[in-house]
DNA sequence: ATTATGACCGCAAACGTTTGCGGTAACATT
DNA sequence: AATGTTACCGCAAACGTTTGCGGTCATAAT
C-alpha cells in the first residue's frame, strides 16, 4: 500500500457556502416568503410575472427545497427503502434494479440497506424508517427473524411494508416470492422427461421453509412420474458440504450415470467443482439441474439448466403492490411468482 | 404466478399512531420543552430526579426524536452514503460491508444508493446528498461521468468525498483505489517464475485507465522477465468477446501449452468457458491467472490463482481517510493498495 | 356612488427540536 | 440585612418550509 499526500485542497472549510432559501429569494425580490413558496409551484394566486421572476433567481442561485424543512411540515417524503440481509447475491441486484427503474418513473428515490442477516441491525433500520417515515420499505428479512411486531409497527405508522425473497410465515402481511415448489417441479419434470434413472438432489438447511418446499415437491413429482428412479437427498448447509455429498456420489454411482439436483446457486457452485474434479463431462457424464438467479449457471459450459428465480419480474410486482398500499389497499396480498425454466446443455 | 388475496389488515390506516414528542412529555410532566430535552441529554442543569421521571415516560412512550427538526437545527446527521454503479459485484459487497462494519461502531448508518452506471442518475443522487446534508459520501463513479464539479461542489458545502475503485483523474481529491499496476506485475511475476513460454493477455477496454494500467505493467514486466516469451494481447469488452479470443487461441496454439491472464472476472468467465467448451485441463493444458475479487476463481476446480484485489482493506482504509476529513483534514489523499497473490491450482 | 368580484399577495401559525439567556428560590457569605 | 452563590428551570428565537385566512387594490356590476 503506498499513499501520495500533498495537496491543498483550498479553502473549503473556511467559505462554507450556507444554501440559497425562500427567505433570501423573498428578500432579493421584495416579496414574501409565502410569495415565492406559491410562485415555485405554479399556485394560481401568484401572477405570471411574479412567478417568472421568482424562478429565474431560484435557478439563478440553485434554489433547492431542504428536505427536512419540507419533511417536518408535511410528513411526505417519497423515498423507498428495500433492506436485505446481503448484497452479494445476483437475485437481489436484478430485484432492486428492477424496483428502482419503475419507482424512479413515478418520482420515488431508493436506498439500500444492508442487515449483514443480523436482526439487531434489522431492527435499527427498521427503526430509522419510521423516523424517517420513508414512504414505503421492501424488505428480505434475515434468517434469525422471529419477531415480526416491529414490522407491524411499521404498518400502523402508515408505512407500508413489502416482503420479499425471505418472507415471515404470518399470513397477514404482504407477501412477494419465488415460487419454490413451481421451481422444484420444474425442474423434477425435466429429469423425468430425460428419463433419467438415478438422481441426486442436494438441498439446504431443513429448517428453512424455502428447503422445505423445494424439498417436499421435488421428490413428489420424482415420484408420481416414475417409479423404478433412484433418488438419494442429501442437506448440505454450504458450498463445500455440497461439493462432498458431489463427490462421495460420484463414488458411489461408480460410472453409471445420473443427475444431481441442485436446489441453490450455493450448493450448484459446491457440485460444479467435484464435477471438475473428477473430470466428468457435464451431459455426456453426469446431468445438471439447479434453481438459480442464473448468474452462475452461465459460467460454465455447457451453461446449466435451471429452474429461474427471476428478481426481476419480482421487482414489477412488488413495486406494483407497493403502490396499491400507499393508494389506499388494506388487503394483505401473497403473490407467488411461477419461475421458467432456461435450458443450458447440462441435461 | 398467483395471487392469494383474501385477508383484512384491521384498521392500521384508520387510526394511524402519531410520534410521540417532546411537547407530549412536557405537558405530562408539567415541566417545560426545554427541560424535557436538556433532560434526555443529561445536561447538569436538570435535576437528577427530574431526570429520571422524563427518562422513564419516554422509554414508557417509546419516544424517539424526530430526525427532521433534530437536523433542521443543528444541521447534522450521523450518515454516509456509499454510491455505486452497480450491486452485482463481489467487490463492492465487500468495500460496502467493511465501511459498514466501522462506521456503525462510531455511531454512523449507511446507506447505499445505486446510479446504474449511468450519469444522470448519479448527479439526482448527489443532488440529495447535498440536501441531505449526509456526513459524507463514498463514490465509486460511472464510466461516464466526465465532470467532476459537483462533487467538488459537495466539498464546498462541508461534505467530504471519498472516491474508490473508479476514481476521476483529477488529483484534487480523496482516492482509495487498488493497485492496478502492482496486481499485473504480481500476475506478470508469476508467469515468470512458472518459466511459461507462450502467454495470452486478454484486457479490458483500453479507454478505461484501469484497463491501460494494467495492460502497460503486465506487458513491462514480462518483457523485464524474459525476451524469449511470446506475448498475444487482445482487448474484449465483454465475456463473450472474451471466450471467442480464447477459443481463437487454442486453435492457435494448437496443443502448444500456453497461460491466459485474464485482466478482470468478466474475462475471467469468458475465458473458463472457452476453456470447458474445448475440453481442456487447467493446469495440465492450459495455465489461468487472473485479476479478481476473489468470487468466481473460487467456482472452479482447481481454484484460479488470482491478484486479490481486496474491498475489505479498501474499506477500512476509507473509511479512515473519512473520519480524518470530518475531523479536518484538509489535504487530498490518494491512497493506493497493493494487491497479494492467492495461489490456486490454475498455473 | 355603492357593492360585488377577482386577482394578487402577506401574516402568522405550525411542524419538533436545540440553546442562549434570564429568572426564581434557597442557601451560604459578609 | 444586604449580597453572592448555586441549583434548577422556562422563555423565546431559530432552523426552512407550507398553508389557511384575511387584506388590498382595481375593475365590473348595480
């Protein structure tokens, strides 16, 4: 590490310049502070020249509204706040890009904040929502949540407050997911339709919901399609666990083929790396099936099939329910996004 | 998709809960505004039985002071922003969580907004930085941004600017960037040590200076090392264009075993799926190296051996040079660290 | 000549804090 | 008895807006 240090950065600090305000913009024009309030925005009380007047010198210094002036009156900012546990994950960049685009079109601004999965810090943002009485919060919400009161709270403060991804279990709040058994079926039904014999599927932590769907229809499908497949599971609660169970399966089937199941881009990460390995050839060797975002599949070749968990589409929805709510809508709503399936060349 | 929509959410918007403030515990405890405040703030002048009776109404109401009037007096607030072009990047998730992790300890929040890559955007977002009046910002820039008036124009206002990853040219400001240079000299160093004859170096656009540093170092210290090394350079401006320059060069070489130095992950990817596509054995064929973050040289195996080019560590350095600027400094800083090798088995 | 009608504008209160300054009572000091 | 000291506390202004209401003119209607 080295540094270059030599620079004045001039006088900065000392001419600090203080922003232009109504009250200065009165004064220079020799009208009121009400005045210039109404002729900015158009209010027909004010004549048109005193209106073009008035916005020639606010633009003339920079005039801009202090938001906290603004705020302490009105209680109305139009700002979104989306909180997710991590930013590392290619779902929640397409979810929030997605979000972003439209709400900007409709004159929100958005920020990000980030829990780190921690409920403490959950919880301090959550907080600083409501202080800020932000217009609305979309939110994935940690794997240590329990206690959603502190959400509800949000709501009956007049905030409405959007789930996604990583959703509670409760029924009375609004609700945007993947659609987790769709996705498992997708991709059970492709195995079948290959009319592959054995198949390895390696899912998650069996203590989280979203394993639990993908879990229960996977193998239901599997089994109402055909009966004489061989299906080993295995949990793997990260990508190296995942990699293991990969690589003892490959032991075990001994040649033979078969498919592996991968139920997240994590544990698809794990078995792409026992595949190489022990150099098997995807498709010709051994078959590939994941439920992804799609950002790791594309980065092999051939590029994996997989069952999409699209953030994208998520994204429309959620802003669209979000919308509703601050229209006025006191409906809890569960929306259930049915995912495709994109077919790399891996089965 | 489907929609589940069936469920009143009570009566939240009727009777919206209003912030307790400092007037409501004031008139509960017949004392003044002014002595409710000074009390939450432990000043002397307040009795410590008074103290304790305000403290208690106001756990007891959950009162919390609202940010608005707080920062429409005192005209300070206890946040940094972290702008970037874009969430999915390993690098910038770890720059984001390294800030965080500090600056939370000192009592700051961070926020993060996203400019899309895209000017416009980003000029809306320091616009409310300004207004904001936030503690100061972290920028990592567009590949567009040509005018770097309005951040100067934050300075003006008080707020320091840290600039990282993509940084201005100018030399009047905060930078904290990694070391291009050092991270292709370390790369190039490797090359030498292995006693590779044949290399390709696949790079960036060269109008980016990223792409231009280290296309200038790399090439420099493998002439340096050995002339008898054949060097190929190509420029891909994305990962497709980066597999086609690979496959062209495996056809090139023709079994001739050869090295690719990849300047970023996104050539990375190319080149991993170049390389799948025609089947060949990293290490035994074919060497890797590359300049990463560290994410994608881990999905394959052997693991890539990479210059880290660390956001962590940038992090905390900036975060630092921040805390110095609040406090005063008023020089200008350019910060550089140096990257280390992370051996995999890719050469 | 009086009254109604607009067009245009300003007063002042309110949003919820912070803080300099002044005030009162009790007690200690001359 | 007059003065000084100390411990507490409240008044009021200020931060920069928004907005209901009332006011002043000039012009049009009676």
């Amino acid at each position: 590490m080295f540094v270059v240090e030599n620079l004045y950065l001039g006088n900065q600090v000392r001419n600090m310049r203080l922003s232009p305000t109504l009250k200065k913009i009165a004064e220079q024009l020799n009208v009121s502070i009400s005045t210039v309030s109404r002729a900015l925005k158009d209010h027909p009380d004010i004549s048109a020249e005193t209106k073009q007047k008035v916005n020639e010198l606010a633009t003339l210094i920079e005039y801009d509204p202090n938001p906290y002036a603004v705020n302490l009156r009105t209680h109305n900012n139009k700002e979104f706040a989306i909180v997710v546990p991590s930013l590392s994950n290619f779902f929640y960049h397409s979810f929030i890009s997605s979000i972003e685009e439209d709400a900007r079109q409709q004159g929100y601004s958005v920020f990000i904040y980030r829990s780190s999965n921690d409920p403490q810090i959950e919880l301090g943002i959550l907080k600083s929502c409501r202080l800020k009485r932000v217009s609305g919060v979309f939110i994935s919400i940690t794997t240590e949540t329990k206690d959603i009161s502190p959400f509800t709270k949000l709501d009956g403060y007049g905030i409405p407050v959007i789930f996604f991804d990583k959703v509670p279990g409760s029924e009375l709040c609004n609700k945007i997911c993947v659609g987790d058994e769709h996705a498992a079926a997708l991709a059970a039904a492709e195995i079948l339709k290959k009319g592959i014999k054995n198949v390895l599927g390696i899912f998650g932590d069996l203590n989280m919901s979203i394993t639990q769907a993908r879990f229960q229809k996977f193998k239901t499908i599997l089994a109402e399609g055909a009966e004489k497949i061989k299906l080993k599971t295995v949990h793997a609660l990260n990508s190296n666990e995942a990699e293991q169970a990969a690589l003892h399966a490959i032991e075990d089937y001994k040649g033979e083929y078969f498919a592996v199941f991968c139920m997240s881009d994590e544990i698809l990460a794990g078995v792409m790396k026992a595949v190489q390995r022990k150099n098997l050839r995807v498709l010709q060797d051994v078959g590939i099936i994941s439920i992804s975002d799609g950002m790791i599949p594309k980065l092999f070749y051939p590029e994996i099939t997989y069952a999409e968990t699209s953030g994208f589409k998520l994204g429309k929805l959620a802003l669209n329910r979000m919308m509703r709510c601050i229209a006025g809508s006191s409906f809890a709503q569960t929306i259930v996004d049915e995912s495709r399936l994109i077919a790399g060349g891996s089965i």
